[in-house]
C-alpha cells in the first residue's frame, strides 16, 4: 500500500487516504470489545499509547455487558428477590402469587446495560480512545480490514501492535432446526415470551441460570445433560446441595441422556431423547435453550493473514505475556481458551496492554474463580476436590456446615457450605468452594488467600465481623485446625 501523506513512525492515531481508502493510523488495535478489550484499551490509553478499539457491535462491553453477565444477572436478582418473598410465607409474611409483567422486567435489564455501555463508551472517549463500529479481518500483520454495518466504504487500521479480544459465540449443534422457539442464551435473555414448557439443552452454568430465570417466571423447566453431572468443573458435594434445593423447580433432570432429534412442528418443538433418563415418548417444549457451551471467533477475523495461528477449535495459543506466535500481536480472553469468564479476560487485557506499551507484564494467576449465580449460588477458586483427585494431589479438607452458622439460620437459608482445601504438610491453602446465597461474594476473601499464599491458621485467626456468612470461611480454618468452637469438638 502506498500512503499518500507520510506517516511513519506512527506517533498517535491519524486518519488519511491511501490508495483511495481511509486508513486510521495507530500504535495499538485493539479487535474487540468486551471485558478484555475495552480494559485492554484503555490500559493502554492509560499508558500513552495511541489506540484504536473496533467492535461489530453498536455499544462496547462485549458478550458480558450486552448479552451475558451482566443481563442475566439482572434477571436473576429479580427473581431471587421473588423467590425470597415467596420463602417468607413459612416465617409468616405472605404476599401472594407475584403479577410478573415480563415486558417491564426486560425493560428494566435493558436499562441496566444501557447504563453501563453508555458508561463505557463516555470513558472510551475521555482517554481519547478511538471507537470504530465494524466486522474487523486482517489484511496482513499491520493493518485490519473493518466493514461498516452500514454498507459505508470500509475503513483500514494501520497498527504496530494489536491485541485480539474477539471472544466467542455459543455453540450450536447441527441437528437443530432454525425456528424462533428455539434460542440461544442472547435469545433467551430477551424474555420475548413466558414458555409454558421449556427445555435446557446443557447443564452447564450458562443453562441453569436461565433455567432458574424461567422457572420463577412459571415456566415448567425440563434440563437435558449428556454428562452424568451438572455444572462441570464444581466439585459433587456443592451441586447436590444445589440439586436439593431445586428438586421441585425442575420437572426432569436428564442426567447421561442428549436430545437427539429435535422436531419444529405447529404445536411446539417435538424432542426425542436417548440415554439413562430418556422418557420413552418424545416430548414437546413451546421454548428451548440451547446452552451446550461457548465456541471462540478464531476464524472469523483472518487472524493467519495476520501471520496469527489458529487452533482447529478456533483458538489462539499465547504465552504468559498474552504474546501470539506474531511477535507484536496479542490475544486475551475467550479467545484464548478456559475458563471463559470476564474477569479472566480483563486481567489478561491488562497484562496484554502492558506489553504493547513496551512493559514486561505476565499473567501467572494463582486461582481464577467460577461462580454460578443459581440459587443457591454455587463458587469455586483454586483447587478442587474432584480436580486433587484427578491429580493426585495431597490435600486435607475442611467443611463448614452453615446449620451452624447464625446468620444462615437467621436468613432462613442454612443449606449451605464451605470447604476449605489445604497442603497436608504446610497448611497452606490450596483451594476452596461455597455452595448457599452469596456464595459470589463470599469466596472473594478465599481468592485473595489463595494470591496471597495464606495458610489456615491466617484464615482462622483473622478476625470478621459477626454475625456473617464470611465467618463460615474463618470457621472451616479454624475446623481444618481442630479449634473450631463453633462445631462439635473434632473426635480425639
Ligand atoms: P467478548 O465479551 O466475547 O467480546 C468480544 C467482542 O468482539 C464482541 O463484542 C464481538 O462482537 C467482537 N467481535 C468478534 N469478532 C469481531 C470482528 N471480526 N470484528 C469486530 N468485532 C468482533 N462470565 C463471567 O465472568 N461471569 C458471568 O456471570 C458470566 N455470565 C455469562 C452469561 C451468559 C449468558 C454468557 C453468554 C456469558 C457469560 N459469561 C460470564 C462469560 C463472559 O461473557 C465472557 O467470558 C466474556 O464476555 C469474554 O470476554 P472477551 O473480552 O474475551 O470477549
């Protein structure tokens, strides 16, 4: 490409013509903008560098602020709050059957993302970070091809360095038919109607969250899952509390059993199963969400023009400084593998923008914690039982009951628990997990023992407020150490 204005080295973002297009010159490209690109850019705006952020979609914040974290969680506030009224009747407080107006509550979640992509976008534009909306495709390892939604010319960004935050999509699968009542978790998140019969393909995360939204909406919810568990990755103690709580919110939990012809007809979406729980006749759902997990858009950005490799999958291999094969290009969050999950996204954005600003940054994180914000929520960080098995790796464990918590007993929700995992020899701790409400919020202080290489008797001897479900993390340290007075004495 030939520049008709000389532009070289590139000491800020700069827009000119070449070869009859618009080229917006800059140090840094950021391609994508959810959690881990926008925090990438403006990381880097931060540091000084010059930075273009493109995005296909209107509003910045990617999968998690418009159609993913924090939408669903929108949702799941509402009807745990419902859900919580409800449960007051047993303490003598009734209010009566909930009038849900689904088309307010859609409005209210909307609101709720609004504010905070508007938000995103007046910082974007306070660090003078430069947004471009438009489907992004290397052209070769220094520029990008962006085409407007709009049908306008496409704009070319030159870059020095650029950093690939283009996430993933969720996955479908190839026996199920195009029909409106079929959906995907964004579909899902629309609310466009209350099913009476709804069918979740998955039992992951993503699928039970919006089983429990739909559920306390009064939709009759039936749950399919190949594996013989639910949510992978937590540990089976946590999930049966789970599991006991819902037993009446679900009509069927199909463990080891997968939809395996799927049927859009007048009357519904005819499903036929197979498998240990399969029903002997096939069944007819007015909604289904497919929830079978989360594919990245490796191939949607001809990354390998670029010079980038991509995976079979999709994905792009990076090392610990978030460095792709290409030298001056970097990758961060979904896009770059498991866990799939914003905040790993953001810390790696940073650890990225870090670099291309000429730092030496790495992303070395102890524990990555996973939250499925259910009800009861159930939280997991560092190692897990399940995963020390698979291992082989040492470990002792601590369990707090919350019956013997005050403050569980006070909420009315003692069904929880908290489980601490230790190194046998040094007491260090190596992992933990909390199944019960706030469980979210709760395993925050076990991330930060985890970082901080905190051992039980930190844990047990640092003093928390009372009455908390916080202690519940305290007490299985002090239960792990034998001097826990709040149990019953350990057997001698
Ligand atoms: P994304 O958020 O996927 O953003 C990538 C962006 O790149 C998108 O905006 C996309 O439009 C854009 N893009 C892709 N290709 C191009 C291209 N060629 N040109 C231009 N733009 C492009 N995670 C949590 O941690 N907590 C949760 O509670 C949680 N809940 C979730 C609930 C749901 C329903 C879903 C679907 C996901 C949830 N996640 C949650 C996962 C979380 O949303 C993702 O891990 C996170 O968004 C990944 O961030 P990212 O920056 O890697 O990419």
């Amino acid at each position: 490409m030939t520049a008709q204005n000389a532009f070289s080295p590139i000491a800020g973002t700069a827009e000119f013509t070449a070869d009859g297009e618009t080229v917006l010159a800059c140090q840094l490209l950021v391609l994508g903008a959810g959690p881990g690109g926008y925090s990438a850019a403006f990381r880097a705006s931060d540091l000084g560098i010059a930075t273009v952020l493109v995005d296909q979609r209107p509003t910045l914040g990617g999968v998690c602020l418009n159609v993913g974290c924090i939408p669903s969680k929108a949702l799941l506030h509402t009807m745990a709050v419902v859900d919580a009224a409800n449960a007051l009747s047993a303490q003598g407080i009734a209010f009566g059957a909930p009038q849900i107006d689904a088309t307010k509550l859609a409005a209210h979640k909307d609101a709720v993302v609004k504010k905070l992509t508007d938000g995103l976008a007046a910082m974007a534009k306070a660090r003078k970070v430069r947004v471009i909306q438009g489907t992004g495709r290397f052209r070769d390892p220094h520029h990008l091809e962006v085409a407007a939604a709009d049908g306008d010319a496409p704009k070319i960004v030159r870059f020095e360095s650029a950093i690939i935050a283009a996430g993933s999509e969720a996955a479908t699968l190839p026996f199920v038919p195009s029909d409106p009542r079929i959906v995907d978790s964004t579909g899902a998140l629309e609310l466009r109607a209350v099913p009476k019969k709804m069918l979740v393909l998955g039992g992951g995360i993503i699928g039970l969250e919006m089983a429990t939204v739909y559920s306390v909406l009064g939709a009759r919810v039936d749950v399919v899952e190949m594996l013989d568990g639910l949510m992978p990755g937590a540990d089976r103690d946590l999930v049966a509390v789970w599991q006991k709580m819902n037993a009446s919110r679900f009509d069927r939990i199909m463990l080891k059993t997968k939809a395996v012809a799927i049927d859009a007809k007048l009357d519904g979406i005819h499903v036929e199963f197979a498998g240990e729980a399969a029903p002997e006749q096939p069944q007819r759902y007015d909604l289904i969400l497919v929830a079978v997990g989360r594919q990245p858009n490796g191939k949607r950005i001809a990354a390998e023009k670029a010079g980038v490799d991509i995976s079979d999958k999709g994905f792009i291999a990076v090392d610990r400084q978030m460095r792709t094969n290409a030298h001056h290009i970097y990758a961060i969050g979904d896009i770059v593998g498991e866990p799939m999950l914003a905040h790993k996204a953001v810390h790696q954005g940073h650890v990225a923008a870090e670099n291309a600003a000429g730092g030496k940054s790495f992303f070395d994180a102890r524990q990555i914690p996973s939250v499925a914000y259910t009800d009861p929520e159930i939280a997991w960080t560092g190692l897990t039982e399940q995963d020390a098995k698979a291992r082989n790796v040492a470990f002792k464990k601590a369990v707090f009951p919350w019956v013997a918590s005050g403050r569980a007993l006070a909420n009315g929700r003692a069904e929880g628990l908290t489980k601490l995992l230790f190194d046998p020899e040094t007491h260090r701790l190596l992992g933990g997990a909390i199944v019960g409400t706030h469980a979210g919020d709760l395993i925050a202080e076990i991330c930060l023992g985890l970082e901080l290489g905190a051992d039980a008797t930190d844990i047990g001897r640092t003093i928390l407020p009372h009455p908390t479900l916080s202690e519940t993390i305290g007490m299985s340290a002090e239960a792990f150490e034998g001097v826990c007075t709040d149990l019953l004495p350990a057997s001698r």
